[in-house]
C-alpha cells in the first residue's frame, strides 16, 4: 500500500539510460522510473504510464502500455 492519495498517470517517450528508465513528458520534467520489469520493447516510443511517485522526480512504475 502506498503512502499518497493516487498513482500519477502521465505520457511521454521513454529512454533508456546508464542511471536506468527514464520517461521524458512534453512539457514537464524528466521521470525517473523505477521497476525491475525489461523495457527494452518501450524505448524511444510514446508510452502511458501509471506510477506512485516517490520522489521529486522518482516513479514507481506500475503499469505502462503504449500511448
């Protein structure tokens, strides 16, 4: 069980990096995503996602499918 009222939904591409998945919204912040899951067959491509956040810029990744 989490600690805040709702996941966040959001869209944006996801890239793949050193530090590990990372969503880049639009016209918002760069999301660090975290999640033991491969999301290799996301990257570079719009995804939706639905994450507890966990930090100033830190998601834990519940679900995401493409946008």
């Amino acid at each position: 069980m989490s600690d805040t009222k709702v996941p966040v939904r959001l869209r944006g591409f996801l890239r793949l990096s050193d530090r590990g998945p990372l969503l880049e919204v639009e016209d918002g912040p760069l999301w660090r995503l975290q999640t033991d899951d491969d999301l290799r067959v996301h990257q570079d491509r719009p995804v939706r996602i639905e994450a507890w956040q966990r930090g100033a810029s830190l998601l834990e990744l519940l679900w995401i499918g493409p946008a």
